[in-house]
C-alpha cells in the first residue's frame, strides 16, 4: 500500500497549521510542510519547535523556490532547523546557486526535478550535473512536472532508473502547460502508471493538488490508481474517475 501525503500549501495557501489539522482529523499522517514564498519560510520555522508533529511518519519541509540574490547564505542557515529534526528538505534544483552551502545537509537536502520554465533540474542529464555537485543529496521526483517536460514519460523513466537509488519522495499532481498544479486527470493516470513500477511502495507519495477537505479522499484514491504497487489493487475502479478530464 502507497504511503499518500499531502502539501500543505495545497489544502491550505500559506496556513500550515490549517493544513496540518486537516490532515489530522483525515487521518493522514504523510506531510511536506510548504514555505514555497520566502515570505513563508521564517514563520513556519520559527513555529516548528511548538508545532507538534508527533503524529506523524513523515515530515518534509519545501524551501522557497528562489531566493533573491544574496540570500542564499541565510536560508541555507534557517533551514538547518530542518536538518537537525531529521527531516527531508525539498529544494528546486535551479534555487542551488553555492552547493558548498548545502552539502552539509547530505541526504536530508532533497533536490527536486524542474518543470519546464526551469533552466535546469528538468531531464536526467541537468539532473545528474547537480548530483556530481551534492554527492550525498537525495531525490524527490516530481512526476507531473516530468510528464510536462516530457509527455512521452521517457524522461521520468530515464529519472527514476539513473536516481533511482536516491528517491526519497514523490510529488503528485497535474501540471498544465503554465505550470500550475490541478487535480489528477486521467491523462495523468495513464501516464504515470508507465513508470509506477520503477517507485518502491515505501517511498511516500506528496500530492500537490490544490482541494479543499472534502476532495481528499479522491485524489488520495486517484495516486493510488496512478501509482499501484507491484501486484496490487486498484484503490478505486478506473471508471469513477471517468469524469476528471482526459489531458495529455
């Protein structure tokens, strides 16, 4: 069985504690905790000592997805937090300007494969040039963002043979052609099952669909059709998620 997550910026914009009390009173207890805008990242790491998050088996933290120039340093530095709770840290490949100001964090940095606006981190071979830099990094593969670069899936095939051993986390959701995340389709579902196999069922799944409560459970049960473990169900029957939008 799929271990199935949610963003907090996706159940609730810029409100992690909202989030996290969503997921509590679902059940679920798989979260990235989103400081996507710099204007997020010191307010939820300031909070993370009284937050409490014992509930859970897994925890990331997203870092922004820029910096401005000559802020590097001091995000590097708050996000140290991160790493001394033994959590994962999820940066974009391109936001990695200095890696000798990241190479300490080892496999608890996590660097994340680009969509298409990206210059870099999107296929991989950029992938693979970052890695040579951040040696002991690991790996949260965006599938939907592969998908976008690549619709074919080789890319996301070529990611998960060549980074495989590196992968910590999944991000879920669709990514259309402006680059913003949507609920799952069933183009989507079809795509990713292409590479379902290559994505051990322990590794969590982090769905980044923008829902409110009460579409939870449906696009918990759309990733699990998505990504089914070797020799497993199907959550929910393909024809429940006829009316979702075919995309490719």
């Amino acid at each position: 069985m799929r271990r199935i997550g949610f963003s907090t910026g996706a159940l609730a914009y810029s409100d992690f504690r909202r989030a996290r009390a969503i997921l509590v009173r679902k059940g679920i207890y798989i979260v990235e905790l989103s400081a996507l805008r710099m204007s997020e990242m010191r307010p939820l790491i300031d909070a993370l000592d009284a937050l409490d998050m014992t509930a859970f088996d897994y925890v990331a933290v997203h870092a922004p997805s820029e910096f401005p120039d000559g802020e590097e340093q001091r995000v590097a530095e708050c996000l140290e937090t991160v790493r001394q709770k033994g959590w994962s840290l999820i940066v974009h490949a391109e936001a990695i300007r200095d890696y000798a100001l990241w190479r300490s964090f080892g496999d608890s940095l996590c660097v994340e494969n680009a969509d298409k606006r990206k210059r870099t981190g999107r296929t991989a071979r950029e992938l693979s040039r970052i890695f040579q830099q951040l040696p002991a990094a690991s790996f949260c593969f965006d599938i939907g963002h592969a998908r976008q670069v690549d619709p074919t899936m080789t890319e996301a095939y070529l990611m998960l043979r060549d980074l495989g051993s590196r992968l910590r986390q999944v991000h879920v959701s669709e990514v259309s052609a402006d680059s913003r995340h949507d609920v799952i389709s069933l183009g989507s579902i079809f795509a990713f099952r292409r590479v379902a196999h290559l994505i051990p069922a322990h590794v969590p799944l982090i769905l980044e669909t923008p829902v409110d409560e009460e579409g939870i459970e449906r696009q918990v049960n759309a990733a699990a059709e998505a990504l089914p473990t070797s020799g497993g169900q199907p959550a929910v029957p393909l024809r429940d998620l006829a009316p979702m939008p075919l995309t490719w």
